[in-house]
C-alpha cells in the first residue's frame, strides 16, 4: 500500500505519472503539508528503551528517504528500493553482498566508474569480473564458471549505446542460477522495468534522469528478492552509504516529472538523431531508434520508446570533436547526463578516460566520438547549436 488512508484505490492500476507524484507520499498527518517534510534529525525519540514510530537513526531509516524509496519502488514495479548517496554507492553496495572468490560478468562498455569499481577496488577483495560484449546471449552463458554470481549489464550502454538482450539474458541468469543485475538509468522505468523482464536487481545513478535537475548525487537499487532487499538493508546500515534527507527531497521533487520529462527528451533525441544520421561530418551516429543501430530491433522490443542519448562520431578525430565542443553555447561540454539542460563529452578524454587507450579502442570508442545528452529545450535550438559545432569542426 503506497497512501495508507487517503486512497485506497489498488496502486498497481495507477499510471506512472500518477506514481512519479503521489507513491509514498501523503499529506504530512500533523500538519496536512502536501509536500513530503524534509526530517532532518539523525535521530528519533523512543517511548522507551527500543519503543520507537518505526525510526531510530538516520543511517538505517529516514521518512524523507522512505518517501522516496517507495516512490521509486512504485515507478520500477518493485518490491523494495534500497536509496544510496551516490549511483556508485549503489554499485558498491550491491558489489558488498557477494563474497571473496565470486565472479561477475560484466557488459564491455559499462559506466567508466562501474568498470573502475570492479577493475580497481573490489579486485582487491577477490571479486573478479570478466568483461564482455553481450550481444549475444549464448556467449554470455558460455562465460558462466561455478564461481559465477552475477551477471552485470547496462543497456543502453554507455557510450556506444548498445543494446542488449534483457529477457534472453535473465533466461541465461535462471538456467545458471546467478543473479541479473541492469543498470537503468540510460532508459528510466518510464521507459524499460528490467524486473518485469527477469532481472534479479535493478540499479540507477538518481543523479542523472530519475532526480532530472543536475543537482543531486544519488543511486538506488530495487528487487523483489525480499531475501536479497533484506542483505541490502542491513548493508546499507552497515556500510552507510545513505543519501541526505534534502537530497532524498530533491529526487523525490524530480520524479515528479520524470514521465513528462522522458517523452520530451525522446521526441528531441529522436529528431536530432535522424538529422544527425545524414550528416555529411558524421561517420556514424549512434541512437537505438534509427533504423541503422545494430540494437534497434531489440530496443523496439525491450523499451517504451529509445531515450534521450545519442553518440556519433564526427570526422577529423580529436582535434574535430574539441573544437566542436568548444563551439557550443547552449549544450554545455560537461560530464554527467539525465538533466533538463543539454550536455556534450568526449568520452575518450572524459567519462571513458579511466579505461585504457586500447581497451577503448577495441570497444569502439573513437577518438572522434561525441555522447549528447539531449535536455529538453527548444529543439530547433538545439540543432542551431550543433551546426555551429560541425561549423568549426570543419575548419581543423
Ligand atoms: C553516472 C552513472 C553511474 C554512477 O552514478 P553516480 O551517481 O555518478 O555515482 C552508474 N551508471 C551509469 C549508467 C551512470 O551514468
């Protein structure tokens, strides 16, 4: 039950812009206030000795972050959702629940802080990962050892945008009994619910489009294991990765929109996408609804509509994609993606610098590839902006 007195309609015939505003939210019973109070205190009076409303420290439990957990529960068609201070913070703490020896599959062209946590900190405590395209599912059970726990996957990835399988790729997960974990944040629930498609957990970076605004660092992580929610919990307790109380305000804020804000990215997205597809300085552009990407059938399949990222490849190398960057005045060159204002990186020398020149190069992460975060300003705007980049492109 998301309202407990107020409504009693059964939620899970709500639409998900009915949950984005009201799941886990109700007016304030003290004051009526319609909007979920910000509790800042770290700790709550008890009646006695162990005799508390449900809260006692703000590590283990906060009513602003409990708002928001159930509101993100509800938009993910989750049993529980596990809040965290940052996306890699989620990572991490779902990383904590496995044991020295284990082995995790990982998709190749994963968030460049997920590859690092997995390559540089949890190698350190016997946790390997084997990294691999997932195209193709077969390939992926073929990867399978005994110490395998976990498959890890991103879709759309991040870059190059691939996409990958998820319902052939949790089949793989059930017949192997290892746990699926998608990371959702490039798709949102409003666009793709892994857990409905077999995934075991799903994960976000909240910074990105779930929070909107770029102006919060958080992570979730959801299921409906109430085995592996319980592990969860007392982790986040345990190692405390919890987000603040006004952070927790501020996504909660933010999703509020999320449904609005997703149809104007993916209108825009697509837009730019096809223009950019027929560009004369583009060798490749890369965005799961054209027709041409190697995901789209797939994507058609797994998602409501394709996003609001586009990666393409713009001729002349590196000195061509920073003189185009450098020339945008609405599409800040910045890392980080999700938010309503538009953003521009070069992956190479930006988010994907941490992965090694030849790995990126294996992966197809080009010297002259440009991510696109499209927000959700005027979009003939946006074009006029991108024109002027391959303007000075053209002349390097
Ligand atoms: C940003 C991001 C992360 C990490 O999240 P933070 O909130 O920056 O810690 C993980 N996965 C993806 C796909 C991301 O874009």
């Amino acid at each position: 039950m998301l309202w407990s007195h107020r409504m009693r309609h059964d939620d899970s015939k709500l639409g998900f812009d009915t949950l984005a505003i009201h799941a886990g939210q109700e007016p304030d019973p003290v004051s009526g206030a319609v909007m979920t109070p910000i509790v800042l205190s770290s700790t709550f009076a008890q009646d006695g000795p162990g005799n508390h409303k449900g809260f006692d420290y703000s590590r283990a439990g906060n009513p602003t972050r409990d708002a928001l957990e159930r509101c993100f529960a509800a938009l993910e068609g989750a049993k529980h959702a596990i809040a965290y201070g940052s996306g890699c913070g989620a990572t991490t703490s779902i990383l904590l629940t496995l044991k020295s020896g284990d082995h995790v599959i990982v998709g190749d062209d994963v968030y460049g802080g997920t590859f690092r946590i997995f390559d540089k900190v949890m190698k350190q405590f016997g946790i390997a990962a084997t990294f691999m395209d997932m195209t193709d599912p077969a390939k992926v059970e073929a990867a399978v050892t005994p110490q395998t726990k976990m498959i890890w996957l991103e879709t759309p990835s991040n870059p190059l945008l691939k996409i990958f399988d998820i319902a052939a790729i949790a089949t793989v997960a059930k017949k192997k009994s290892v746990m699926l974990t998608v990371d959702n944040t490039f798709a949102t629930p409003a666009l793709q619910q892994p857990l409905a498609l077999g995934a075991t957990l799903v994960v976000h970076s909240s910074t990105k489009y779930l929070n909107g605004h770029s102006d919060v660092v958080g992570g979730v992580a959801m299921t409906n294991d109430d085995a592996l929610a319980e592990t969860l919990h007392f982790v986040q307790k345990a190692a405390g990765a919890v987000p603040s109380p006004f952070d927790c305000y501020l996504v909660l804020r933010g999703l509020k929109t999320l449904g609005v804000r997703m149809r104007q990215h993916v209108q825009s997205a697509s837009t730019l996408a096809d223009w950019l597809a027929g560009h004369a300085q583009v060798d490749r552009a890369l965005y799961p609804g054209l027709k041409s990407h190697a995901g789209h059938a797939v994507a058609a399949k797994q998602m409501k509509a394709f996003g609001g990222m586009i990666s393409f490849e713009v001729k002349g190398g590196v000195p061509a994609a920073t003189a185009f960057l450098k020339a945008l005045r609405i599409f800040a060159c910045a890392e980080s993606l999700g938010g309503v204002e538009s953003l521009a990186e070069h992956p190479a020398l930006m988010t994907h610098a941490s992965i090694p020149a030849e790995t990126r190069r294996a992966l197809g992460i080009g010297d002259g590839l440009i991510r696109l975060s499209v927000g959700i300003e005027d979009v003939g705007d946006l074009r006029t902006d991108l024109e002027a980049g391959f303007a000075a492109a053209a002349k390097t």
